[in-house]
C-alpha cells in the first residue's frame, strides 16, 4: 500500500499560468505600477519581459485579485492572431468580454462579422456602449497579453486592429489598455509612436532572491523539506527565473516522491538537472524564438566560452568573437561590428550579463555570462556551436554565416528576427 505523501499532487507549475495569486511572488512593484497608472488616468500602460518569465501569471492576478476604485479588468490574448482580419478579432473580443463580465450573451447585442467589417467603429458605438451602462459608470481596462505578435521587428505595415486601438484610445474616455509585451527590441519607441507620445512601462523580470526562496519553499509547505543548500542551489541554476526556480522544484517534488524522501539537499539538485533540461524544452525554445540569427550565434558562443573556462582552473571567459574566430575564422570587422551589437542587445535582453573585459590588439572588448545558468546548460545540451558552423561552412563555403544562409541553418527549428 502506497504512503498517502506519494499520492500527493505536484504543487508546481509548469506548462500553464499560475492562477493561485498565493503562489504568485515577487511582484507587488508590477501591481502598484498598474494602480499608479490608472489613478493617474494614463491611457496606455507597456509591461514587459523575456517569454516565460510569468506575463500570462501576472494577467490573471491583476484580473482576478487587484482592485482599483472605478476600474474593472478584462484580460484579453492576441496569441495566434497575426493573421486574424480586424472583424474577427473584435467578434472574437466582444464575446471574451461578454463572458469574463459575467454578461449573459442573450442579454447583449454583439455586432455580427459582417457589420464589424462594415464599419468597426460599431464595435464601439454599439458593443462598448452598452459595456459601460452595465459597468454602471466604471472604467474598463483591457489587459491585451501578447501585443507584440501583431508585428514584425521591420514594423513595415501596421495591422489594423493596431490602427483601430489608436483611433479610438483617446476618445473613449472610459477605455484604457494594458499592453504586454514578451520581447522587447524596438517595441516600446515603437508603441511610443503609435500612440502619440512617451508610454510608461516597467520590466516584468527575475525575482530577488528572498522571493525566490518563498517561491521555493511556500508552495509546498508542510511537504517538502529544502536544506538550506539545496535552496542556494536553486539560486544558483535558476537566478531568480520563476519557471526555471518551479520546472527545478518540480523535478524535485517527483523525485522525492518516486523515492517517498521528502528532504531536499543540494545532491538532489545535481541529479534532476538532465530530466530538468528535457522537461523544459518547450519554454527554453520559446524563450529565444524572438531573438536573431546573430543573437542566438552570440548566445552560443558565450555558452561555449564559459564551458571553455570552466576546464581549466588557469582559464579565464573570453570574448564570444574569440570562440567564433576559433571555429569560422577570422572575421570581417562588418561582422565584428554586428556580432557586438546583437551582445549590447541580449545584455540590454538580460540574455547576457557582462562580467568584465579583455585586451583584443589594441583593442578593449567586454566579455560576458549568459545570465541564467539553466539556460546555459540548456544551450550546451541542444546545440553545439562547432556543429552548427560546420553545416553552413560546408554548405556554403565562400559565404559568410549571416543572412539567409545562417537562418538556413539555425531557423529549421526557429523563426528567425533581425537585429
């Protein structure tokens, strides 16, 4: 007969939103950035952050558990509507809004397809109107999650249910907007511009490391034991990462009930790190499909010069240009220059984190980490660099790795971005 703890559901989350606003840590500073935003009557808020790092979990909180006097939440996604029409994705909108309200369908008049399409300022004229005199006088705030989907990084040609929030933002008073943002690049001058002016925004990034550590232990509280290494640990691999910090625990929590041991030391964390890797691959993959063909080379090379280093104590990190120059060759200063940039962009990603610099020649370059250590052994996992160059020098040899021939080699699996 089975010990009633292995019968025990696995507390951590991984794979959905979190929606249990207990378990939801570290980001009291996000809610009163939303509360100050709205008191103050700013239209359009920005919020945003690396994929994974919880916007979906952040969505349900404020929609579920924050309260600001005269306003009423309504959490919306545009995932998966970059090639949605206008009329489809107001239909679409009009019945969320109908059901998070709690508005029987029968009782509303939802503008069909065919009249949005005609004219969508019946959406508002028609749809909102009646939204307001239910709300009996309150504000209503769209919390559009995955806002950035409704572009491309060339930002060449605006989508039109972009252009038709900007037209009506303003002159519905009681309509304001929360945008979300899962990669960053030119997005906040972008939204800036398209809405008339500076937006305020604020980053929805890693936790502090006491937060982290009531990530670890609160949600199974009663249940698992953490030795105090073990949560320095966790620390170490996930850096403050809330998925990573719950995909670790959660290959902990199985173990210690595969093995009815429910005390974790710093020993178990070495051994569900491989299962940890394979577990998440989903995320990890999500996580960098914004980033470019240059970016993710960078990524690449740093991983494999901090892997250089740690096998030889005398070794130290070096530039990722060096590991490159080592595996393609010498490398033309255009590319230097390219390569550079795409590293300022992934530290200003929090992608990298630069540690220090080194004497190239005459010159003085930055040498860097990749900033989650998780991540890092991920990318050492998945790929290997040396490979990875090898295909393109072999399938092109008198080309360089950039342009269509690098997306030719690392976009199999990703959708490349530029720079």
């Amino acid at each position: 007969m089975k010990n009633s703890m292995t019968l025990i559901k696995n507390p951590y989350t991984i794979g959905r939103p979190v929606y249990a606003p207990e378990y939801l840590f570290g980001r009291e500073t996000i809610v009163s950035f939303i509360q100050e935003q709205l008191t103050s009557r700013a239209k359009v808020t920005v919020l945003h952050g690396q994929r994974r790092i919880g916007i979906t979990s952040c969505i349900n909180y404020i929609s579920r558990s924050v309260s600001v006097d005269g306003f009423m939440f309504v959490p919306l996604s545009l995932e998966g509507k970059y090639h949605n029409s206008l009329d489809e994705i107001l239909y679409d909108f009009a019945r969320d809004i109908v059901d998070w309200l709690g508005i029987s369908r029968s009782t509303i008049t939802i503008p069909s397809q065919e009249d949005i399409k005609a004219k969508p300022r019946r959406f508002t004229r028609i749809f909102f109107k009646q939204i307001y005199n239910r709300l009996e006088g309150k504000n209503i705030v769209l919390l559009l999650d995955e806002f950035d989907v409704l572009w491309d990084d060339s930002c060449s040609e605006i989508n039109p249910f972009i252009k038709f929030l900007t037209s009506i933002i303003n002159r519905e008073k009681k309509l304001f907007i929360v945008l979300f943002l899962g990669r960053r690049g030119n997005s906040l001058e972008f939204i800036g511009n398209l809405f008339g002016g500076k937006v305020s925004h604020e980053e929805l990034g890693l936790l502090n490391k006491s937060d982290t550590e009531n990530l670890i232990t609160e949600v199974a509280e009663g249940i698992l034991e953490y030795k105090p290494e073990a949560i320095e640990k966790i620390w170490e691999l996930a850096g403050g990462h809330p998925y990573y910090t719950q995909l670790l625990c959660f290959s902990l929590f199985q173990q210690a009930r595969n093995l009815d041991r429910w005390n974790v030391t710093r020993q178990d964390i070495e051994g569900i790190i491989d299962e940890s890797l394979e577990k998440g691959e989903a995320a990890f993959l999500s996580t960098i499909e914004v980033l470019s063909a240059r970016q993710k080379l960078i990524l690449y090379a740093v991983a494999e010069a901090q892997k250089e280093a740690t096998k030889s104590s005398k070794s130290n990190i070096v530039n990722p240009l060096v590991i490159l120059e080592r595996h393609h060759g010498k490398l033309t200063k255009k590319m230097k220059e390219e390569l550079t940039k795409a590293a300022e962009h992934l530290v200003d990603l929090k992608f990298l984190q630069q540690i220090g610099e080194q004497k190239l020649g005459k010159n003085v370059t930055p040498i860097y980490k990749v900033k989650i250590e998780l991540f890092r052994l991920w990318l050492l996992h998945k790929l290997s660099l040396e490979t990875e160059i090898e295909k393109v020098n072999e399938l092109f040899p008198q080309k360089s790795f950039f342009g269509k021939i690098w997306n030719i080699s690392l976009g199999r699996w990703m959708r490349p971005h530029n720079d």
